[in-house]
C-alpha cells in the first residue's frame, strides 16, 4: 500500500465518496479514520466478508502485517534506555548460535531494525510456490494454499535467512527490507527478558499505550469480529481466495499483529508525540536510511518507521503492512495535528503484462486518493 502524498485535503463527504470507490474499484471492503486535530472521521465500503455480505465497519479487527515492527522497536529501545541492550552492539555477541562468525561479528542490532544487515529473506524458501520471486511471473499461490496451517519454528526461518545469499553487506546503502532483521529481534527481546517477544510487547507497550484490540492472536483464526482476507496473487487466484485463517508462525511478530484503525492511531500518535519513548529515543528512530521494499521501491526507513514527506513539505511518520489477503497502513504527521489509518481486505489485484510486471488497475488509482487526500 505504497502511495504518493499529496496536499489536497478531504472534507469528510469527499472521503465517504473516496472509499466508496475504492471498492468500486475492486476492492472487496474498505476502512479509513482520519483524525483531524481531535475530529475522527470514519468511512467503511463493502463488504468484510464477500460470500454472506456482511459491511464493513470500522471496529473490525484486521491482521496489519509489518505494522508490528514498530510495536517491536519501540520494546526494543524501551530495553535500550534501561541499558539492557545496546543499538550498537554486534548481533553475533547476543545471539551467537544464530548469526555466527564474521557476519555476526559486523552486524549490529541497529542494523536489524533499519534492514541494513544485507541479511536475506526466507520466504521465498518456505513457501517453494515463490522461489523465483522476484520474477512474478513464475510464482503462483499454490504453497500459500498448501502451508495455510503450517506450523514454523522462528529459528528455522532465521537459519534459511541467514544461511540465504547475502542481499548486501552489512551496514551497506541502500538497506533491504527483509522480515529475518525482526525475527532476530524477537530473538534477541527474548534472550535479555526471559519472556516471549509477543508477551514482552503486549506488557511494555499495549498495554501501557491502552489498546484494547491491539494483540498477537494465538492460533490460526481470530475470535473477536474480524475482516475476511481475500488474495489474488496478480491476477492467478480468481476470484480471489479467503486467506484469513492462518498460521501466522511464518512471520511471528515481525508481522503477526491484530489491530484496528482506532487504535493504531492512537499508538503513533502517542509514539510521535513522545509519550512512549525518551526524546533520544524517539530520534534513533526517526533517523532515516534508504531501504528498498519488497516492491522494489526505495523508503526512507529508521528503526521502525517510515518517513514520507508531502509535496508541500509535511512530514508524516509510520508505517505500512501487508500479509496474503490483507494490508493496512497508518501515518501520523510530525506535529501530531493530522493521523490517517486504512485497512483493505485484497491484495496484490494488479494483473501482469507479457514482460511479468504488474499493470495499473483502477484500484491503485483510487486507493491512493484516499491516503493522499487524507494526509492533505
């Protein structure tokens, strides 16, 4: 959910009118909260789930994929400010066992939580359906189907990733996003805790930020009402397959997180305006590098955050997030006066041309003036 930022605002029928095409567009629901120097507004279109037609609303609770990460870095330099762990320290002096020898000798924390380790993706090796990615065209959806309920050991996937052809060198520019930087966080959260990283997340900072529908679910299905999670794997799965119950132990808390718009407002707006992290904190966070995404496009990332900038020179923090079937993103401005959260229920809609890229669909279109006109 990648958009450009414009300065064009929306009053609030212009964003009743934005989503509302949104799922004309194709996209089975839609969620949007915009706050506004304390207004909230919400709009909803479609459908949560297709088959029974049931509305969207916006206290459902959605899976917000690799929004989780910032839960994580926040925990982890919470840990730092208490002197438990250093952001500088190599990963090879914590986690010995895990990234061994010269790599985990060059390779620090700060590097995992800005993905500048050079340390590779697994996914591509567990589910065998993906092994060409990024060539999209000899992918299919195939293993997503066969592994739904697939249980993964954390340091498994870790191994296949740090075992993998290195994507660069440690600390080198630009960084490459890769969800082995988080699964080592975790990690590492465990070692100096004794606790899971999930149990250390929900006591250190959900709980501490009040937010009630923010958790890491155990199992495969959500018990509370949800969003149903439809995945079209470029135009190979039509129509689209209901993902929504899964074994989340592929990506564990790097992007396990269950949320609402509600409450992921409130904790980045809580985060950026300082109330969870020390000033120092809160600016290793904001200190940015270039890192390219999974799409291929190049972010400025910090630890945890992403940094967008509007074409009037707004700057807006936070992050985005995208598990099979479902994405979400959420940005709060610098000063805290302006917060946009969306959540949709399809992904990866476009359809591929002769060459295997994807091509534009009136989705992306409209999509993307929601979060523009929002973040006007």
């Amino acid at each position: 959910m990648t958009h450009p930022i414009s300065s064009q605002t929306h009053t609030r029928h212009d964003l009743a009118e934005a989503v509302l095409e949104v799922h004309r567009a194709g996209m089975p629901g839609i969620i949007a909260e915009v706050i506004d120097h304390g207004e909230t507004v919400r709009e909803c279109a479609g459908f949560a789930e297709v088959a029974a037609k049931t509305p969207m609303t916006p206290e459902l609770h959605h899976r917000v994929g690799s929004i989780a990460k910032t839960f994580t870095t926040v925990t982890l330099l919470r840990l730092v400010e208490k002197g438990i762990i250093d952001l500088d320290a190599p990963i090879g002096g914590c986690l010995p066992e895990l990234v061994p020898g010269t790599r985990g000798e060059a390779i620090t924390v700060r590097m995992l939580a800005n993905h500048t380790s050079g340390l590779n993706e697994y996914l591509p090796v567990i589910y065998d359906s993906l092994r060409a990615f990024p060539n999209l065209a000899q992918t299919s959806p195939r293993s997503l189907i066969e592994q739904q309920f697939t249980r993964f050991d954390r340091r498994e996937l870790i191994n296949i990733g740090v075992g993998a052809p290195p994507a660069g060198e440690p600390g080198g520019l630009p960084g490459r996003y890769s969800n082995t930087n988080y699964l080592l966080l975790a990690e590492l959260i465990e070692s100096v805790t004794g606790t899971s990283a999930e149990e250390h997340i929900r006591s250190e900072v959900i709980e501490p930020a009040d937010l009630p529908d923010t958790y890491f679910p155990v199992g495969s299905v959500l018990a509370a009402a949800h969003t149903h999670l439809y995945e079209s794997w470029f135009g190979m799965a039509d129509p689209p397959i209901d993902l929504t119950d899964f074994d989340m132990s592929w990506v564990g808390p790097a992007a396990s997180l269950v949320s609402t718009t509600a409450d992921l407002n409130r904790f980045f707006g809580l985060l950026i305006d300082g109330q969870l992290l020390r000033p120092e904190s809160l600016e290793q966070m904001q200190s940015t590098v270039p890192v390219i995404s999974f799409e291929g496009t190049t972010i400025e990332y910090g630890l945890g955050l992403h940094r967008r900038e509007s074409d009037d020179g707004t700057v807006w923090w936070g992050h985005d997030g995208s598990v099979w079937g479902g994405g979400a993103l959420t940005f709060t401005r610098a000063d805290t006066g302006k917060q946009v959260t969306v959540f949709t229920n399809r992904q990866r809609w476009n359809t591929l041309d002769e060459s295997g890229r994807p091509q534009p669909h009136p989705i992306d279109a409209a999509l993307a003036r929601v979060v523009t006109g929002s973040m006007g």
